[in-house]
C-alpha cells in the first residue's frame, strides 16, 4: 500500500511492551516508507520523541511505569500537532472517553491485522493533508493581510491597537512594533480637527448605537504630512451580545490622490466658469465702458474743476485694469517642461530667501523626503513660485517664527507643503487667495503662482491648521500637463484704451 510514498517518509514512533508487536509493527512502517522508532519503555519513547521528528505514534494502552494515556499527554505537551494511535486489549468507555478528551487521533483493537494499520496510515495522511492545507490558507491570508496595500488593524476602546499589518510602515512611516498596545495611539495620528468625530464614531459602535461603517478623516506621518485616510470598522462576528465587543477590526485607506485630483477638477470648473464670466463682463461692458470714459473725459476737458468727473474716469480706469488682470489670469503661461529636481529648487529658493529670513529673525526648515524622483516641471516657474510662497508667508509671520516646508510624495503626486504661523485673521474664502481680483495687501503673487502651478498640472491650495496657515502644492510624477484655455473673447488692450 503505497498511495504516496513521499508522504510517509517521516518518523512514527510505536510504544509497545510485547515484542511481537514491535517487529510487526516495524516491518509494516518500513513497508511503507516510514522510519520505525520502536521502544518498550515510557522513559526511553520521551527521549525519542525529543531527539526525532515524529509526526505519528502508536501507544499501547497497558505500559510499565506509566500508562498510554499518561504518556500521550507527554508526548503531546511537547509536540501539540503528534497524531495518537491508541492500541489496546482492554479497551474500556472510561479509557475511550478520557483518551478522546486528550485528542487521541485514532484506535486499534488488539489483537489487530495488518489493514487495521493501514487505515491508521491512510486516515494520517488525509489528516496531515487536511493541516497542511489549513496552513496555506493561513498562510496566504496573513501573507495578504500584511501585504496588503492599506492599513488593517484591531481597535481596542482606548484607541490602543491590538494588530496593525506592515502597510503601518509605507502609509505611515511607523514600524508596527512602535504603535502596538499603545493606549490612544490612533487618536494621536488623527488630525486634531477630525479627533471628535472619531471618538463619536467609534464610541457609538461600542455601545451599540450605530453600526460599523465609513469614516474620512486625516491622519499624521511620521514625518508630519497629513494623509486623507477612509476609514472602515467591522464588528467581529464572535461576540453574541455588544457588551462584551472588546475591539473593532477595520481598515484604513489612503485617498490622498483621490481627494487632490478632486480639487484639481473642482478648480478647473472654477477656472472655466471664471473664464466664462470674464468673457460676458468683457463683452457686455467693453463698448459703455469707452462710452463712459471718453464721456467723462470730455466732461473733465471743459469743466477741469468738476471732480465728480475725475471720479467717473477714475472708476473707468480701475475696472479697466481688473479686466486687464482678468485677461492675463486666463492666458496661457509659456512652461518649458524637462525633469528637475524639487529638492534642488527648494534649496536654492531657501538660499535666494536666506539673507530676508535671517534679517527679520525668522527661520525656515526645510524637510525632503529622501528618493524623492525628479518631476517634469519648469525649473524657473517653480522656483518663482517658491519664493511667492515664502514671500507670503514672511507676511503672515513674525520675529523668531519658523517656516516648515515638507515634500514627500504620494501614489501619484509629489507634495510640497509651506506651513507657517499666522496670528492675522484667517481669510473666510481661501479661494479668493488665488483670484485677480486683488491689488497688494495679502495675495501678492499667489494669482500668479497659482497659474504657474496650474500650467505644470498641479493643484496649488490653501488652508489653516490652527495656529498655522499652510499652502500645499500637487504636482503629478508624471508629465500630464494641463491643457490651457486658448479661445476666449476678451477685452483686447486696443479696444479697451479709453479715449
């Protein structure tokens, strides 16, 4: 009986006091392909099994010194995956019942043929098959688990994690090992912002007041960048009643790239539609606009001393020059695109802006992800829009504040983040920011860094984590550059000229 060979080519150990059995016993595992570990001693089979493999043994029941059972729970305490085989004349309920209870394998009535033993080999073997099958499964679960792409944990109710996978590693620059059993470590990760509606989150599906579900929030680098994180809890199957749920199992993705790409389309329709609305005012009041002035003009030529005259071309001037800002905004920008390095860009704009800094009492530091990967982009444009930035927020600081610049990179995007202390009040529009509507004050060269970055394919923004404003720019990894608006009515500077 040879079903596998390969299989059974492993140590089975057979305890037996009558040596008649023993030789039958050895002849037949030799026949199969095993390595027979024959003893008639208790004490003598513990130093086999300790010093062999053994995957199989057959105990008789009845032993000197010590019984098959007593000895099976030996054997067993050592190797808790050893398959028992049970072999006894004087098989009782008691014995039957207390031997199952240890997790005997298998029975043999003495005196027993040759076939009885080949049942035990085969059932062995189905049973050997069945584990190793079992360890696959669990070992292709757990190698997906660790693997994959996303963070998958265990929540405990103090916001402790009892399991964290090593994507813990590539999201959030932390070794497992560093965040496991700390008491409220995921409450730190999360932005301060969204704290409150975790905790609400999380402690309504404890209590049974909510079921699992989604949640968007932002979670902190090691390095200090935020990731835009969904968040999915899952209540364990296990628990019969939710007083006694111990812990959430749940995932965490990073949409980072979504959430970009979505303001980047979210300002291309605000591009569009700004385009659209400057091309009707152009249109509409190019012709009264000339009206007017040349109206008033002649007005002020005959009575120089009328003021409400000066006020009227004033006026006509101002809107004039808004139009003006309106037309260049929309414009296409002349980009020379090759591959260079934002490190090197930062850098140099650090030490263009070095001298400024340091006479004000202000500082600036600068933190570049390592391996950061040379991005296509206009050198001169970006490093131009750098300075804006810092410009900007030598503004908004004051002596003895710090300037912290990131950039790392996502999926998809390379991220620049400019974050500096503001004590002036927070604008309730940050959009506006980037429109050419204003003249000085505030939003000196953000219009035009915003176009820059637009013209590269990127995505410049702005927003406030309390006591700092921050401006982030998105650049892709790859040269997907934006294709500017060419056809538009507009005021041309000839027809726009008052008279």
């Amino acid at each position: 009986m040879h079903d596998d060979p390969s299989s059974t080519a492993r140590n089975v150990l057979v305890v037996d006091d009558d040596p008649s059995v023993l030789e039958i016993m050895g002849e037949v595992l030799r026949g199969e392909g095993c390595s027979p570990l024959l003893t008639s001693h208790p004490m003598e089979a513990l130093a086999l099994a300790e010093t062999n493999d053994c995957s199989l043994a057959f105990l008789d029941i009845q032993l000197p010194s010590m019984s098959g059972l007593e000895l099976m729970g030996r054997l067993k305490a050592r190797n808790p995956h050893l398959d028992v085989v049970i072999m006894t004349g004087y098989g009782t309920v008691d014995n039957a019942v207390q031997a199952i209870q240890m997790g005997v394998a298998d029975f043999i009535r003495k005196p027993f043929s040759i076939e009885d033993v080949f049942m035990c080999l085969r059932r062995h073997r189905e049973r050997q098959a069945f584990r190793d099958r079992i360890r696959q499964a669990e070992q292709r679960y757990a190698d997906l688990v660790q693997h994959a792409p996303m963070l998958i944990f265990s929540l405990r109710k103090d916001f402790s994690l009892s399991f964290i996978n090593r994507a813990c590693q590539t999201v959030l620059g932390l070794d497992p090992s560093e965040v496991l059993d700390r008491k409220g470590w995921l409450l730190e990760r999360v932005v301060e912002e969204d704290r409150d509606r975790l905790v609400d989150h999380v402690a309504a599906v404890f209590d049974g007041l909510s079921d699992a579900g989604f949640l968007e929030c932002r979670l902190r680098h090691r390095e200090g960048h935020v990731l835009h994180c969904l968040i999915k809890t899952f209540v364990p199957a296990s628990p019969a009643r939710r007083d006694r749920l111990k812990q959430l199992e749940g995932i965490a993705v990073d949409i980072t790239d979504r959430v970009l790409l979505e303001r980047a389309l979210v300002q291309r329709e605000k591009l569009k539609t700004l385009g659209a609305v400057a091309a009707e005012v152009a249109h509409e009041i190019r012709n009264p606009l000339v009206a007017i002035g040349g109206f008033a003009r002649r007005l002020l030529n005959r009575y120089p001393e009328a003021s409400e005259a000066s006020i009227i071309l004033d006026e006509c001037r101002r809107l004039e020059r808004i139009l003006d800002r309106i037309r260049n905004y929309l414009s296409p920008v002349d980009i020379s695109v090759g591959q260079h390095s934002v490190e090197e860009i930062l850098r140099r704009c650090k030490e263009l802006m070095g001298l400024e800094l340091e006479r004000k009492g202000m500082r600036c530091r600068l933190e570049v992800e390592p391996g950061l990967e040379p991005l296509p982009v206009d050198a001169n444009a970006l490093l131009q829009v750098f300075i804006n930035l810092v410009r900007n927020a030598v503004q908004a600081m004051q002596k003895g504040d710090e300037l912290m610049v990131r950039a790392y990179h996502s999926a998809q995007h390379v991220i620049i983040r400019f974050q500096n202390p503001c004590r002036k009040p927070v604008v309730t529009h940050p959009d506006a920011l980037f429109l050419p509507f204003d003249e000085g004050g505030q939003t000196i060269g953000l219009p035009l860094s915003y176009r820059l970055i637009r013209s590269m394919g990127g995505v410049l923004n702005f927003s406030w984590e309390e006591p700092c404003a921050v401006f982030t720019i998105c650049l892709p990894r790859f040269h997907e550059r934006e294709v500017e608006p060419q056809n538009f009515p507009s005021m041309s500077a000839e027809s726009s000229q008052l008279p």
